[in-house]
C-alpha cells in the first residue's frame, strides 16, 4: 500500500496516499476503534456550516486571502450538502476535538491550493466553541423535522377522533369499566397528547438559538479577534437561516450543556406519549373495540397469528429515547470546569431521540389510517355495561341507580341498556346516552 508521511507533535505517522484526511484523523481512527455509533450525520454537515461562517467572516475582516477563504467555503458546501458519513465513532474522547479535526482535514484537502487544516480551515476557532455550536444547529434542524412529523401524527388520530365520534364506548380507569364515553373522545385525548408534542418540540427550538461560536477554547475568545468575534455569529445565521445569537457569557455556554438537558427532557415527554398512546391502542384491539392493520405474519409456529408489531416498534423507540435522555443528562452533569468532555455522546444520544421520535411518528401516523372501529362490540360492550348507569345519576340519584344494578345482575341479564329502557323509558335512555349527551361536558341545570 503506498503511504505518505504526516508529522505532529507525538512525531511521524504513515498514512495512506489516497487518505482525504490528515495525521489527526488516522491517530483517531486508531485511538477509538469502536463498532456502531458513527458521528451523526447531521452534526456533520452542520459542522460545515459553521466552518463556512467562520471563513466568510475571517474572509470580510482580510484575516483570510479570498482565494483561500473562497476555496475552504466551496469545500465546506460540498460536505455541508452530502453531510459525508464519517468512519469515525460518536463515542470519542476529547469533546468532539477529532471529529472537528477530522472536518479540517477533509475540507483541507478538497480545497487545495496548500490549504491548511489548523492555520486554516480552523483560523481563530477551538473544537470546545465550533462543536457545541454545531450541535445547537444540527439539533435546531432536527427538531424542527420531527416538529412536522409530529403535526402529521396529531392530523391522523384527529381524523381518527371525527371518523369515530358517534359511537358510544364504555371508558375504563384502573382497567375495568368506569363511564361511558365516545371512541372519538378517547382517540381526541390521543390527539391532543401529540398537539401539545408538536408544540413543545416547535417552541424548545429557543432553548438552542444562543451559541458560544467566536469563545474559542473557553469562552474568553482568547487569540480571536474582537472584530471576528462579533461577526461570526452573524454569518452563521447568515448561512443556516437560523435565528442564533452570540451568548452574552460565552464562559457560560461554553462549559454548561443544561440547554441540551431540557430539549431532552421534551424528547422523553414526546417518548412517554407514544409509549402510553400505543399500550392503550394494544389495549383497545385486545379487547376488540378496534381493529389494527394486519402487516406481517405474527409467528413461525402459530398460523394466522398476528400481532401488533408497529405499536411494538415504536414502543420500543420510546424507550431507547428515554434511555437517551438519562445519557444527555448524565454527560451534561459531568462535564468539568471549563468544558464538557462527553459532548459527543451527547450529541449522538440527542440527535439519535429526534431522529428515532420521527420515524416512530411516521410509523404511527400511517398504521393510524388503517385503524378501524368494530362499532358492534363497541355497543355491545356498551349495553352490557352496568356502569352506563352513571349518566343518569342527575335525573334519578345515586340510590335508585345501585337498585336498578342489583336488579339487573339478580335477573342474570346481559343487556343493561334494554334493561334501564323498560325502567326508565325508551326516549329517556336514548336521549342520556346519545354520544352528543354523554360529550356535552356535564348535564344543565334545571
């Protein structure tokens, strides 16, 4: 194989001839050999738009020749654009320093022109400033992507709430049977419970608009100039379209990750509704009130089975993202001092939750179109209900109500509904338990 050699501080190295990267780059490949967990591709093209900024800026101040400035930007599209998947582990040391310098050295050497990865690609910036940048804007893009998904998902099941909002449904509490309801108005609350996903997911965005881009190594923007400092940021909402700030305390933002701990937080309330909303939708096809679409065989052994294998799956995304939310605060509580080391796990446990909670939306919203309602075990399991009796406690009492019960169970009768009927009057019941009474919010006041 031919090789070139690459010297650094630590000494020479052989690299491979056709390596787009550096010496920096290969002592990481070796240092981190690790299966699985690649640096997110979205950081990656993320972190190219932050290097564009930072070359349009030392580029307007002529701390940057044109055509070096002009190539280090046309390299840094290109990656910006194809995002390129790094062969590089998420799970790194260094607070991201390799895979800030494994960047450097690509946009170097697809620039040319005897462009240098460090004096550079990386003029007047530190991994512990363009990293935690990039990882704000990666994850401002990704929210606003699971944002859509997760209206769409709230559009489903509102559809879902109309299509089934005139049937009668017994409701539950504690599993057994409580009063009744409408199957809309169950599939409303689950409609609702996404609304308020869609709107936290689109109003956390805020929590990641302030950067410490233009800090340098520790927020005091040592060996930057002031000019740059205060033009860099500017750039970058130039070049993503972001509304980002420089923080007021670049110390601050640069050693304390907090921010990415609370948009974590709303990832695992988005998880904890899916979790809940699909157990209840297992809940409700096990005891027949609606039927789920049948995608897959359910076994090897039992013929005809079938099983609710897409609620399943993204249950089982909810908890890897609350697992990930227990990664982004542990590594946000330890980080030390000045910086946080474990910012890369971070940003690969974060952006991994955005990225599972929108293809989980997207699972769930087209398994909802398929949802069906048995509206005949619906009624039948309405009218043998003897809890249905609760809507007439306003016009009966409490006491007349537990007599026409013990009535009904002593005459060994399944259809309760008959039953208060031939009590009470066909015009009566009907009028009680119509789904337009049961929803009315409480019952007026004579």
């Amino acid at each position: 194989m031919n090789t070139r050699t690459e010297k650094d501080f630590l000494g020479e190295k052989q690299i491979p001839a056709d390596a787009p990267w550096g010496i920096h780059t290969a002592r990481a490949l070796e240092n981190f050999p690790i299966p699985g967990s690649p640096v997110p591709v979205l950081l990656v093209s993320a972190l190219a738009q932050v290097k564009k900024a930072c070359a349009l800026a030392n580029k307007e101040l002529g701390l940057l020749s044109s055509e070096k400035a002009d190539a280090i930007i046309s390299a840094c599209e290109a990656f910006q654009v194809s995002g390129f998947k790094f062969r590089l582990s998420a799970l790194q040391g260094g607070a991201g320093t390799s895979t800030n310098m494994m960047l450097n050295e690509l946009i170097a050497n697809k620039a040319g022109n005897g462009i240098h990865a460090i004096e550079d690609v990386n003029l007047h910036q530190s991994t512990n400033d363009v990293y935690p940048t990039a990882v704000k804007v990666a994850a401002i893009y990704g929210l606003r992507e699971l944002a859509e998904k997760v209206e769409a998902l709230q559009g489903a099941f509102q559809r879902l709430e109309n299509r089934f909002a005139h049937i009668p449904t017994i409701g539950k509490t504690e599993l057994v049977d409580a009063v009744p309801l409408t199957l809309g108005a169950e599939f409303g609350a689950f409609a609702e419970a996404f609304a308020r996903d869609r709107w936290r997911t689109f109003k956390c965005e805020e929590r990641l608009r302030v950067v410490n881009l233009g800090g340098t190594a520790v927020g005091t923007g040592l060996t930057a100039p002031r000019s740059y400092i205060f033009l860099v940021t500017d750039k970058l909402r130039e070049v993503t379209g972001l509304g980002l700030s420089r923080g007021e305390n670049l110390v601050d933002q640069t050693a304390n990750a907090d921010a990415f701990v609370e948009v974590s937080g709303i990832m695992k309330a988005c998880a904890s509704n899916l979790l809940k909303i699909c157990n209840d939708l297992r809940l409700l096809h096990m005891i027949k009130k609606i039927k789920l679409p049948a995608v897959q065989a359910g076994s090897s052994i039992m013929p005809g089975k079938v099983n609710p294998v897409i609620l399943e799956s993204v249950m089982q995304i909810g908890i890897k993202v609350q697992a990930n939310d227990f990664i982004v605060t542990e590594c946000a509580s330890r980080g030390s001092l000045q910086i946080n080391e474990f910012m890369p796990l971070l940003a690969s446990a974060l952006l991994e939750s955005m990225e599972l909670l929108g293809a989980a939306s997207e699972m769930l919203a087209k398994h909802a179109e398929g949802i069906t309602a048995d509206e005949g075990e619906c009624e039948r399991q309405f009218n043998s209900s003897v809890e249905i009796v609760t809507a007439f406690l306003p016009v009966i009492g409490y006491d007349r109500a537990t007599e026409l019960v013990e009535k009904f169970k002593q005459a060994n009768r399944t259809d309760f509904k008959t039953y208060l009927i031939e009590e009470l009057g066909e015009e009566s019941v009907l009028k009680i338990l119509s789904p337009q009474n049961l929803m009315a919010m409480g019952h007026r006041e004579t």
